[in-house]
C-alpha cells in the first residue's frame, strides 16, 4: 500500500495511473471479501436460529397445548402434595415510653 501512496506522490502519469487502479482493485477486493464474511455470517446465524427452532418444537408444542387447556378450563394434570400454610403477620408497634421495665 505503501508503495502505492509513494507512486501517487512521485512518479510518471503511467505510474500514478497504475497507482490509482490497484488501489481501486484492492478497494473492490476488500469489499468483496467482507460482503462473503457478511453472508457466511448470516448463513451460520440462519443455520443456528433453525437449528434452535427444530430442537425446540416438542416443548413448543406441549406449551401451546397447556395454554389451550387453560384457556378453555381444562383439567388440571398436577396435583401438589405438600403442606400450604396460609397466615398474616400483625405487627404491633410499641413506643419506647411504653415499655416497663
């Protein structure tokens, strides 16, 4: 690139116009190779987000299912078996004065 620069600089009409056209031909290299980066990426991003959707579909499936039943009703397929304990706490707040000692 360097040598380039220095053709523009100091040299012959013939060599600045070489100069100018490598440099238009490296400018169109870079562009080309960094679109095919671009596309392999989008490639992988498409093959990965798909991959994703396939390994994922039973489980949508089963998701769409329970908020069917749920929506419409439906009867409940898990029983919980454990304690529930249902309370309220009361908190009496009282004034330092109030207190004997």
């Amino acid at each position: 690139m360097r040598v380039l620069l220095d053709a523009l600089k100091t040299g012959s009409p013939v060599r600045r116009i070489f100069a100018i056209i490598m440099t238009a031909a490296l400018i169109a290299l870079g562009l080309m190779f960094s679109l095919l980066l671009f596309a392999f990426i989008v490639a992988a991003g498409l093959i990965a987000w798909g991959y994703l959707l396939w390994k994922t579909r039973g489980l949508r499936r089963q998701l769409r299912e329970q908020f069917r039943e749920q929506a419409a009703g439906g009867v409940v397929t898990e029983v919980f078996t454990g304690e529930i304990i249902e309370g309220e706490v009361i908190r009496k707040v009282v004034a330092k004065d109030a207190i004997e000692r």
